[in-house]
C-alpha cells in the first residue's frame, strides 16, 4: 500500500517539475520575444499552480508518514521527494523573479544580443529535466553528469557580468537595464545550483556518498 501512495507522490512531482521547466522556457520566451502579456502570465497563473502543487505534495508525504510510518527506503524515499518538493518550488520562485525582469526589460532598448542568457536557460532547464529522470532511475552517474554541468552555467554567468560591466562602464544610461541582466543571470544559476542539489542528493541516495556541491564527484 505504501509503495502505492509513493508511486501517486512521485507521479505528481513530476508533473510540478514539468509545470517548473515550462516556467523557466517561458520566461525567456517572454524575454526575447518582448512579450510582457507572457510573462505577466506565467505570475499570476503559473506561480499559483506552483505554490498549489507544492502545498499538495507536502501533504502527501505528512500523509505516508502518519499513515505507515515508514523505515529505512520507504522514509528516505518520503524524505527525498520533500526535498526536491522544496528545491522545485524555489526554483518556480526564481523562474518568477526572472519574468519580473522581463517586464521591466521588454519596455526599454535592448542593452545587447541576449546570447548567452538563452544559453544559461537551456543548461539550466536540462540540468532541471536530468536530475529529475536521475532521481526517478535511481542513476547516480547521471547524477554526477549534472553536477558536472553546473560549471558550464558559472562560465556563462561569468561571461555575462563581464560583458554587462563592460557596457556599464562605457554607457551608465545603461546600468539598471544591465543590472536587470545580471539579475535574471543570477536566477538562471540558482536554478542550476538547485538542480545540482538534487542531483548531489540523487548520489547520496544510491550510493550513500557525500559529494560536495562545484566538485568532482
């Protein structure tokens, strides 16, 4: 009965990942497409699918741990989808904050060819899809792959702030829409960053070894 409600629990963080990487594409669609109506949505709907998922998955797990007050793989299993419940719903509030930058920037002259941003978005979005499918095949080396990845997304973070700082200091007339900038950039690496953690989770779970977060597993 118990491997039931875990399969249901697992089955509905899936679709909450789902709704969390559409959040992030969308986004950045919004963004470059300059469609604030896009983005506008993806606040006001989506953030409340989220937030309702979230909610709804956490009482699942109250739910198996009142009900069958499970050991040893049954509670880790509860305690790891808890935990990935957390890291999607803040990565749900990330994909939010960069839609807030959106609207702010698709009003104003472009600071440059957004190239690099798309490019984080892409890494962190598959960094986000691969640490799931780890975590549902119990797949610590693809786990490791994704840990791994999260120095591609600092690379282009960092490609990034010294591009914008470049355009800052030689144009100020451009400093709060590069700070904008800098700020969805930083989003798109927390988004990674939290990817990575489930992904170090993911390890600790199937081979019970630590590995610490921008080093190699």
């Amino acid at each position: 009965m118990i491997e039931n409600r875990l399969t249901e629990t697992k089955k509905k963080l899936i679709e909450f990942s789902l709704l969390v990487e559409n959040m992030i594409d969308r986004s950045i669609e919004g963004l470059l497409k300059k469609d604030s109506s896009l983005l506008k949505k993806v606040i006001e709907e989506d953030e409340t699918l989220a937030n309702n998922f979230e909610i709804e998955i956490e009482e699942m797990c109250i739910e198996i741990i009142a009900q069958f007050s499970p050991k040893a793989s049954h509670l880790r299993t509860t305690l790891m989808i808890l935990k990935i419940n957390n890291d999607l719903e803040r990565i749900g509030d990330h994909a939010v904050n960069i839609c807030q930058s959106g609207i702010f920037l698709v009003e104003r002259p472009d600071v440059k060819p957004l190239i690099d941003i798309p490019k984080m978005a892409e890494e962190s979005t598959e960094m986000l899809k691969d640490s799931l499918k780890a975590y549902m095949s119990g797949d610590a080396e693809m786990a490791k792959r994704v840990c791994k990845r999260d120095e591609i997304v600092d690379k282009l973070r960092d490609q990034i702030t010294r591009e914008l700082i470049t355009y800052m200091i030689s144009d100020p007339s451009t400093i709060e829409r590069a700070l904008q900038l800098l700020r969805i950039a930083h989003n798109l690496e927390r988004i990674a960053d939290l990817s990575t953690n489930i992904s170090e989770d993911v390890v600790f779970m199937v081979e019970g070894k630590i590995i610490k977060h921008h080093q190699n597993p």
